[in-house]
C-alpha cells in the first residue's frame, strides 16, 4: 500500500501538487543552505539535481506511464531532452571551472613555495582572459588577491604580459 502511494506520489503529476510544491520549497531552501555553508560549487549542486530529475522523467517514461497506460506526449520527451542538455552544459562549465581553479593552485602554489593555499575565488575580469585569484596561505591571516592572464591553458602574471 505505502509503495503505491510514493509511486503516486513521484510520478503522478495530477495528485499531490501542494504536498509536492511544499517539499520543493523545503529542499530548495536546503539546497541553498548546502551551497553556502559548504562552500559547495552551484554548478556541482545543480549536476547532482539534474540528473536525479533526468532519471525520475526516464522512470516515469519509462515504468509509470506504461504501468498506467499513459500516452508519451511529446512535453515528457521535451523535459528530457531540455534536461538532458542543461545537464551537459553545466557539466561542461564543471570542468571547464576545475580546471581554471586547478591552473590557480598550482600557480599560486609555485609563488608561495609549495606552502598550502586555498583558492577562494576566480573570477574573469572585464578584460579579455584576465582573472582575479583571491587566495588565502595557510597559517597567514591575509588574504591576498592578485591578476592572472589566461593563456595556453595557464595562468601567465599579469606584469610579465604588461612588460612585453
């Protein structure tokens, strides 16, 4: 008894809807809580969301709507292939913002001799390919912030670009 109802619940779109919206509000609240106090990526977060939504539209697809003799329509193929594609651009932007902040440490980390950092923040500057690395060097109260030109896949000072 209690299966038939969480399967209503998750893939019945006509029942439920305040208890659903409820919930929704709750675990967007969470979610929000998780990214600020974690210091957790947004774009991760949203990864992880995505693709528990991808695969309930695929099981709903898939099991409930055969179970109940529910025609596909065409907005279910359209949730999944929206989904479907807003998953693989973050996921792209993922890496792509891994990688930047992979190219900070091992920069920073080769100007403060090899003494543990943490990167706060990259972020692009108006300027075409200059970032801003803010990062603090373990055991110093300072934070420090200091301008990187990306370019072949590295980080370049911004004074070495500015002499030439």
């Amino acid at each position: 008894m209690s299966k038939d109802k969480v399967i209503e619940f998750l893939f019945n779109e006509k029942k439920y809807r305040v208890e659903k919206f409820v919930i929704l509000l709750f675990f967007g609240i969470v979610f929000g809580y998780i990214v600020m106090v974690f210091e957790i990526s947004l774009l991760a977060m949203n990864i992880i969301v995505l693709t528990f939504v991808l695969i309930r539209l695929v099981l709903q697809l898939i099991f409930y709507n055969k179970i109940k003799n529910i025609k596909t329509s065409a907005i279910n193929w359209l949730g999944i292939l929206i989904c479907l594609i807003a998953l693989i651009a973050m996921s792209f932007l993922y890496v792509e913002q891994m990688k930047l902040k992979n190219a900070a440490y091992d920069v920073i980390e080769d100007k403060v001799n090899n003494k543990s950092v943490t990167i706060e923040y990259v972020d692009e500057m108006d300027e075409e390919n200059l970032y801003a690395i803010g990062y603090t060097v373990a055991g110093e109260d300072e934070r420090n912030l200091e301008f990187y030109y990306w370019q072949d896949n590295e980080f370049i000072p911004e004074n070495i670009i500015d002499s030439e």
